[in-house]
C-alpha cells in the first residue's frame, strides 16, 4: 500500500519539476533572446546615427565640404570642411577616426559633427580622414597613410586660405595611437606641425600592452613581433624632438588609458617636455562624441590649440 501510495506522488513531483525546469529553460531562452534583439537594436541604432549625414549648412551657413584623395587607394581619401568667406592662413585640423584599427569611416556624426559645430565658425578648416585598415594595412602601415594624409594637407592647405604651419592633428582610439606614434616621430611625416591631441588611446606602449591581456583585434593590428611593436609604439618611438601632444583619457574604461597617460607623461618629463594629460569622466565614446560640446572639456583642449599655434 505504502508503495502504491508513493509512486503516483513521486511521479507528479517529477513531472512538476520536468514541468518547472522546461518553463525556466524556455524563460532563460526567451529573455536572451529579447537581451540579444535589444542589444541588436542598440546597435542598429548607433550604426544609423554614426551613419546620418550632417547638415553642414544647418551648422554654418555657406560652409563648403570638398573631397580628395591623398593616395592611390580607394580608402586613402579625405573630407575637407572650409568656412564661408575669404580665409587667409585659417588654422587647420585633422581628425583621424577610430575603430579598433578595422572599422569607421571619416564621415562617422561622433568624429566629426560637435567638432564642426565649434570650430567652423571659429574660422578653422577641418579635415577628415580616411585610411587602410585591417585586414589590408596593420598598423604601421596605417600610420603611414596618416603620414601622407598630413603631408598632402600640408601641401594644398594654401588652397582653401589656410596655413601649412598652424595644423593640430587629432585622433580618437586607434586613431589616437595613430597620431601619437607620428607625434613621437614626425619624422613619418617631414615638416612639423603645430601639436597633436590624443582623445583616449590604450596602446601607448604597445609591448606592455601586447604583454598582458588584451583583444584579439591587437594581434591584427601589430602582429606577433616585439620588433613590429616597438616599430609602432608611441612610448618606444618617442624623442624630445617630438611634436607636443595633449593626451585625453576616460577614467571609465575597463583597460585604464589614464594609466597609459600618465606613464607617457613621466616619460616626457624626464627630458623636461611638457605633456598635459587631461581625465575624463566620460566613456571611450564620449570623450571623442561630446568634444566640441560647450564646457570645460572643450575649453581645456582649445587652450593647448591656442598656445601651440600663437607658437
């Protein structure tokens, strides 16, 4: 009796709990699913908003945006941004996009955008740029389509009414490891320019970084060679006779730039250069989406621009 009584409940129970796990299981697949199509979403969305184009007439009337190529490659190719009106030795910047050296595009709204809306109506012509990426060009290769990238703006800045002297180079991620290695040897390049702003890069000295933990994108980019590393690394790369540079980093990156920074810093400082690093509390993305924007990030950055071209 004891037996008859208790097989049926055994039974119940197990199905009940068959019954329960099956709902938790398709519970669990479910809310991936929906975690999976919300981040989809999100992504879709950024890619749309980095891909809207930019009224550049809504930001200054009469403004003029050309195109040209620096180079035989389809991507060795540049956006030029002049203001309206007669320029005559109008300050220059040149901004280089990020990406994880594989991806972005010079017209991207969080490169170029904020960055439009503050300086064109202060009289600057901004360049945008474009390069090789992985897997076509590493990158050194892609430091060296930068190289050649400037020394054209270089050449043709009379033609837009501005100065081959006043030019500050910029770049955001990989595109701040780009423009710091020149920096660190402008040599790359040949005639000097003015001064560099570095928004938020980790790979500042690349055998540290190659060294420890790091994403798959990095063996891409610099290979498995410490003689390739040392080759494109700012740190290992840097001289005294280097371009100054103003170094950005967010303190909310997982990988810690600011530390990256900072170790750039004391190495500059050794040999009595200054290197001012600036700490940001924004994410990697906002420290290149909200420049431009009005405050003191802004003002900071426009106060080393200031000081290097009244050089």
């Amino acid at each position: 009796m004891k037996t008859t009584r208790l097989l049926p409940m055994t039974l119940a129970a197990a199905l009940a709990v068959a019954l329960t796990a099956g709902s938790a299981a398709d519970a669990q697949i479910g809310l991936r699913g929906k975690m999976r199509e919300r981040m989809m979403q999100r992504l879709q969305e950024k890619k749309a908003e980095e891909e809207r184009p930019i009224d550049l007439q809504t930001i200054l009337p009469g403004a003029r945006k050309l195109t040209a190529a620096y180079g035989p490659d389809p991507a060795q190719a540049m956006d030029v941004y002049v203001p309206p009106g007669v320029l005559h030795d109008a300050p220059v910047i040149v901004m280089v996009h990020g990406g994880a050296w594989k991806i972005g595009d010079k017209a991207n709204t969080g490169s170029v955008e904020n960055k439009l809306k503050h300086w064109l109506p202060r009289g600057y012509v901004l360049v945008s740029i474009n390069y090789r990426m992985l897997p076509q060009a590493m990158a050194y290769e892609q430091a060296q389509d930068v190289a050649a990238s400037l020394r054209w703006t270089q050449v043709h800045a009379a033609d837009w009414g501005a100065s081959d002297r006043k030019v500050i180079l910029m770049g955001h991620s990989a595109g701040a490891h780009l423009v710091a290695l020149l920096s660190s040897r402008p040599e790359m390049v040949g005639k000097p320019w003015a001064g560099t702003v570095v928004l938020d890069s980790a790979a500042m000295r690349v055998s540290t970084t190659m060294a420890g933990r790091h994403p798959k994108f990095y063996d891409e980019a610099f290979g498995t060679d410490p003689a390739d590393w040392s080759q494109a690394s700012p740190m290992d790369q840097w001289t005294p006779a280097a371009v100054p540079m103003f170094l950005v980093c967010s303190t909310k990156r997982p990988d810690k730039p600011c530390d990256d920074a900072r170790a750039f810093q004391a190495l500059a400082k050794r040999s009595a250069v200054p290197m001012p690093v600036l700490t940001q509390d924004l994410t990697h993305a906002d420290i290149n989406r909200t420049l431009g924007l009005p405050g003191a990030y802004t003002d900071a950055v426009d106060g080393f621009i200031a000081e290097r071209l009244a050089r």
